[in-house]
C-alpha cells in the first residue's frame, strides 16, 4: 500500500483536500523555506541568528520526520504530536525571523496557516481512526 492508498483508505473529514493538493501545497512552501534559508544564511551573525538555527534546524528534522511516521508506520497519533511540536517550533522560529528581517517572517507565515490546518486535518484524522 503506497502512501496515496493509505490516504485514500483512512477515514478523513469533510474538509480534508484531495490528496493530489498536498504536493502542491508543500512544493511552495519548501520553495518558500528555501528562499528563507538563502535569506537566512547571508544574514550577518547575531544574538538572533544563533538562537533561530536551532530552531530552523529542528522544525526541518521534524517536517521531514511527519510523512514516514504518518505514512510509512500509520502512527497517525504520533503524527500529530510531531505536528503540534512542528507548529510551535514554525511559530517560534518564526518570531525571532520576523526580528531579523520582515520579509523572512513574512515569507514563514503560509507555512503556519498550512501547519494549522495540518495539525487540525491530523487530530481529525487522528479522531476517527
């Protein structure tokens, strides 16, 4: 069973996207995480540069861990909890690029708006299975 399968099988609520609108969703916004990396890294150094690395580094190691975890393994109430760890991390991260540069806040905030639908598309997922 492919990834596709399992999301077609699982119970979803109604608000749930089509599979398909997940890879455009997610081609823009790693477009837009990596513009904000490129941003990012020539940004001279700083209190708040040292303090954002860590939390860029952990949001990218638990978004890339939420497909496998999800997919891969259906533990779909881990899943989540990787989700809301994501969400607060994006958010953190967030404020403290808003503080270096209001274009790469900015740039991070379709990302939350997605993170938040995601978070809530996995609890309901989460809740019916």
């Amino acid at each position: 069973m492919n990834n596709l399968d399992f999301y077609n099988v699982i119970n979803k609520p109604s608000y749930a996207p089509q599979a398909h609108t997940f890879k455009t969703v997610w081609t823009v916004l790693y477009f837009l995480m990596f513009v904000s990396f490129i941003i990012f890294y020539f940004k001279p150094l700083s209190i708040v540069k040292i303090l954002v690395t860590p939390l860029f580094c952990l949001q990218l190691l638990l978004n890339l861990s939420w497909m496998p975890v999800f997919f891969k393994f259906k533990k779909i109430g881990f899943a989540f909890a990787i989700c809301v760890l994501l969400l607060i991390t994006v958010i953190l991260m967030t404020l403290l690029f808003f503080r270096m540069s209001f274009l790469l806040g900015l740039l991070q905030i379709p990302y939350i708006i997605w993170l938040f639908v995601a978070t809530r598309l996995n609890y309901d997922i989460m809740r019916l299975n």
